[in-house]
C-alpha cells in the first residue's frame, strides 16, 4: 500500500470493505454496553468504519453514517480544546500516565492528592471539563461547536435521553468530582461540572463525523479550515496520550495490535489516527469487559496489518 498518494480519493475503500466482509463472518461482538438503557438497546451485530484523508474527503463501510453514542471519544476534543488555551499549565492538574485501574476507580486518586492519572480516565476527563469551563463558560457548548464546524455537520447534537441516564446514575462520577474538589483540584460548582460532563459524553455523532472532528490530529494540529488549532508539540502530546492511555485499562494491548493513537467510548465507537495520513472511526457497539468494541478493535488491528500504516 505504500505507493499510495495522499491526494488519492478513496484510496483505502478496497480495503474498509474487505475488513467489513471480515468482521460480518466473525461470530461474537462482546455486549453493548448495559447501565446506559439507551446504549444496552443497540444492535452489536451493527458495524460502521470511515476514514477522513487530509483534504478532508471522507468515506466508509457499513453504518458509517449512522449516529452513535460518542461517549469518551469526546474526551479528545475537550482535551485540545483545553490545551490549545491553557496549554502545559494543564498538565499540573492531570498527569499523562497509564492508570492500570478501571477508568472510574477512586483508590488511585486518593494516593496522588487528587491528581488523576491522566486525561482520558473519568476523574481526568472531569478536571479537563472543569478547566475548559472556566475558561469558556460553557464546555459543553465549545466541544459542540467544535465537533459541528470539523465534521461539516450542523446538526451534530447531545441526546437528552443518554445525558439524563447518565446523570441517573452518576453517583461515582459525583464522587470523583467532590474528591477532587476536596484537594482543591475542581474549580466550578460540582452539579453544575456533572452536568457539562454528561452532555459532552452524550454527544451523538457518525464514523464519519467523528474522523473528520479529529482531522487536526493527523493534520498537526491544523483544523479543517486552514487555522492552528494546536501546535505541533501539542498534537504529539494528544497522540500520544491517546496511545498510551485512550483505550481504558487495555491500551498497552491496544497498542502492541493496532499501532496508532485511538480513543474509545462505551457507545461502540473508537477514533484512531495516522499523524499525517488520515483519521479513522470505527463503530460497533458490542464492547469486551474493558469496555472496547470488540469489532471495532478488530477492524483496526486488521487496516494496519493490511496497509502496514502504524506508528512504529
């Protein structure tokens, strides 16, 4: 595959729909997630993948088009969106290591003095909300502009029914949040931070979408129009993060078979990146017991092997 061109149109179809051909004869997705009502409905036989080269063409297999519960994915977005207006007076407030610990575990935080682990765990992803909404006055609102003005999509939205079940049972991320507050590590009003949170995790958004949003990863930090978004030390920053910790407790596995920086949610969806090739999103909302698509995880072990495109 290497003699491919970055200006080639549809250059990986060929390919996405080998995978798709693969993945429908595979028995065994894993279980959509459960304690989310609106996410245990869906179908694990679903399966959506699409890539956004550079100049912003994007294409796919399967249900790419079809809006899923973006969940921890938008972990990403609010990330950048914080780092590009903070930028490394952040990382005195969230580290950038592996936890080893599920990604809502209070024990670790309690050790490091209310500092998370990194930003892709709950109580790290609550801290960089936090942070952005002192800055914005409104996280939520910021990611949502973001997410509609990369993908092209104006109709992006938040689903008031996931947001709602989220907050039913948002009893441990409440606990995060106080504990953290308790060390002086939350600077807004918790109920009004928990509220932002489950908004920006309710975000419904398609493969397509969510490959053309993080376009700016594999671009260096440049967004969709032409404009920087982060510098390129800080795009390395995210990938990187992304490698080592955007597959909760199972990135060093995700790391050793798919070789790219990804980040997962509990909807189904994984967002991977090639830093200077293109961006990929991949859906299928049958998860294994740490909370990864099991399709999804391998359809993109299954694009490197046959594109040989890693980051090693």
């Amino acid at each position: 595959m290497a003699h491919m061109t970055a200006t080639s149109s549809h250059a990986f179809l060929p390919v996405l729909e080998r995978i798709a051909e693969e993945i429908g004869r595979t028995p065994g997705r894993g279980r959509p997630a459960d304690y989310i009502p609106a996410l245990a409905a869906r179908d694990p036989r679903s399966f959506g993948m699409a890539v956004a080269e550079l100049d912003g063409t994007v294409y796919g297999v399967g249900d790419w088009r079809q809006p899923f519960s973006a969940q921890s994915i938008t972990k990403v977005f609010t990330l950048a969106l914080d780092l590009a207006r903070e930028g490394d007076e952040l990382w005195e407030h969230v580290g950038r290591e592996p936890s080893g610990n599920p990604f809502n575990s209070l024990v670790q935080l309690e050790y490091e003095n209310g500092i998370p682990r990194n930003p892709f765990i709950n109580a790290g992803a609550l801290v960089v909300t936090d942070r952005l909404r002192t800055r914005t006055g409104d996280a939520a609102g910021e990611l949502l502009t973001f997410l509609r003005t990369e993908s092209g999509n104006p109709a992006l939205d938040f689903d008031k029914e996931v947001a709602d079940s989220e907050t039913r049972h948002g009893d441990r991320n409440a606990a995060l949040a106080h504990f953290m507050a308790s060390y002086g590590n939350i600077d807004n009003d918790v109920p009004v931070l928990l509220d932002e949170y489950f908004r920006q995790c309710s975000v419904a958004a398609s493969c397509a979408d969510l490959a053309l949003a993080a376009g700016f990863l594999a671009r260096h930090g440049i967004r969709a129009d032409g404009s920087r978004l982060l510098t390129r030390s800080q795009a390395k920053q995210v990938n990187a993060v992304m490698l080592t910790c955007g597959t909760y407790d199972a990135a060093g596995d995700f790391a050793y078979r798919v070789g790219l920086p990804g980040k997962s949610g509990v909807g189904g969806g994984i967002i991977a990146v090639v830093p200077g090739r293109c961006t990929l999103c991949v859906w299928s909302p049958g998860l294994d017991e740490r909370g990864n698509s099991v399709a999804g995880v391998a359809a993109l072990d299954r694009f490197t092997t046959l594109t040989g495109l890693s980051v090693f």
